[in-house]
C-alpha cells in the first residue's frame, strides 16, 4: 500500500515556482515527487527532463545528476541515501583548517565543468530579468545551475550526485556568482561556529571574493529573489502582513550598529544582507512587511545590549 511519508511546501513562491515535495513508499520502496501548486507552475515541474539533460553534459564524469520522468504533469525522482556535502563539511567546523580545506576541495570538484559549457559573459534581457543588471567581465556557464549549494549533493554508493536542480537557466551566467551563492550559503547556515574561527569577510576573501565583489553578487541575489518570491518577496508573506510596511532606511535609523549584527534564520539574513547590500549600492529603498522589521529590530537591540553589556 502506497504511503505518503514526507511532504513539503515551498509555497512562499511566486506562484510559477511554487512546488510540493512528498516522498512516496511503496512495499519499501521510496521516490521523491515534486508537483506545481498552482496551474502557473507547471512549466517549472514538466522542465526537469530538459534541465537534467543539459546538466549531465555540464556536470561531464564528475557529478551524477538524478534521473527525472514526468508522470501525470509531476516531476518523479528515485529515493537516494547518502550524507550532505554539507553536512560533511559540517563534521569538521571543530577543525577548522579541514573544514576549509573540504570546501575548496568540493568547489572544484562541483565546478569541473564541460569545456564547451564555458563562454565569455554576456549579459541579456534573460538575466535583467531575473538577476537584474550586473557591470561584470568575466567567464560564465551557457547552462547554469545557480543552486550548488552543498546541501544539495550527496556522497552516495554512485559517487557525488546532485538531488535538486530546481534553478537552472538557459542563458549566460557569471561562474562567480555561482561559486558566491554556494560559499555564502553554507556560511549563512553555519555563521557563528564560522565566525568563531574567521570574519565574515575573511571567510569570503579565502575564496576570492572581496568586499566589492561580494556586494555585486548579493545584489544579483537579492534580485534572484525577488524573481523567485514576487516583488518586495511578497509570496513569502501572508496578505495580513502586507499592509503596513517600514522603508529600509527606518530601519538603518533606528539602529546605529547594525553593520556586523545577525539574526538566527537563513530568511531573516537574507533581508538583512539584502539591507547592507541596497545600502552599499546606494539603490533605492525598498519597502518590507511590518511584522519581519519588527522582529529583525528587536532580536538587534538584544544583540546590541549584550555586547554593550546592557541587561535592561
């Protein structure tokens, strides 16, 4: 008798990409189906043949890429087991000197790209669309999966694989902003045991990107996002939430320290990187739902208290 055992919503999404994600049992036997929310969706699902294909020509001998087929409009995946790049990375934070060292080593592994995939950038309407404007000259992929995040390939029986491939764009993609989103993520998750050992900043000068490039490439994410979530992220909030809202500069205002505080969640760092970023751009404010500035400012003002040595 088939059973559901897992389901997952991703649907704070613009609805063309809002998914369902559910593992399925059958007599022991599990696959991974991923189904669109909403009628808007279903491109995003039926496209996972085609970006599987291109990305077993990307990937070359060094990446195994998940098989897909397409039944009933979903998307249908084998059941895989192994551990997380990230989470073996992870086992090692305590030895920090190893971790970094993983990281470099599954970088250049994931990046071992076809040589045919590597052409120069050339910015197109394509990627205004979605990442918004970007001064930049340098290589780029011709198929790019954008989320290489390490939590996204297992160590398995098959060697390296990579399980989700939801993000992959026909269109030329700076190879840089890749390899950022991949390090800046994992640093994201595991911030304070990272920043035990090294700045954020030196974290990121290790794997070459320095401030202003870094400051490039949140930009170009900041955009993702809001491709992704709809503008000003407004999938990711409830319609209640999306009455009263604060600008950006309210917020740089009201706290005079914000430069090198964070919050606890991956959402709430993205909204306060997304503010650092918009600043050091000197782009146009944005305006944010009421409920997450409030939250932000009072897990800031506890931060700020204790390091001042405040207990009020």
């Amino acid at each position: 008798m088939q059973q559901t055992v897992y389901v997952k919503f991703n649907n704070l999404r613009h609805p063309d990409f809002a998914v369902k994600t559910s593992i399925l049992e059958n007599n022991g036997q599990k696959l991974v189906i991923k189904s669109s929310i909403s009628d808007e969706g279903k491109k995003h699902i039926l496209d996972f043949p085609k970006k599987a294909e291109a990305l077993k020509k990307l990937y070359s001998n060094n990446v195994n890429v998940l098989d897909v087929k397409i039944e009933n409009d979903q998307a249908v995946f084998p059941f895989v087991t192994g551990q997380t790049v990230a989470g073996l990375i992870e086992e090692s934070l305590n030895d920090f000197p190893t971790a970094m060292e993983k990281i470099t080593h599954y970088l250049d592994l994931i990046e071992s790209y076809s040589d045919d995939s590597i052409t120069d950038f050339e910015i197109s309407d394509e990627y205004r669309r979605v990442f918004g404007d970007t001064d930049y000259n340098g290589s780029a992929l011709s198929i790019a999966n954008i989320d290489e995040i390490f939590d996204n390939f297992l160590i398995t029986d098959q060697g390296l694989t990579l399980i989700d491939y939801e993000w992959v764009f026909f269109f030329s993609v700076p190879k840089r902003f890749i390899r950022f989103r991949t390090v800046y993520y994992f640093l994201v998750k595991n911030y304070s045991i990272i920043t035990k050992n090294i700045s954020e900043e030196d974290f990121l000068k290790h794997f070459g990107f320095d401030q202003d490039e870094a400051a490039i490439w949140k930009s170009a994410e900041d955009n993702f996002q809001q491709y992704a979530h709809g503008k000003l992220r407004k999938y990711m909030y409830t319609p209640g939430y999306m009455r009263d809202v604060y600008d950006i500069n309210d917020m740089l205002n009201n706290i005079s320290n914000i430069g090198k505080v964070y919050s606890d969640t991956v959402e709430e760092n993205r909204y306060i990187h997304s503010v650092l970023a918009r600043q050091a751009n000197n782009l146009k404010p944005q305006n944010y739902p009421k409920y997450l500035y409030k939250k932000i400012i009072k897990k800031l003002q506890k931060k700020i208290q204790k390091k001042s040595g405040d207990k009020s």
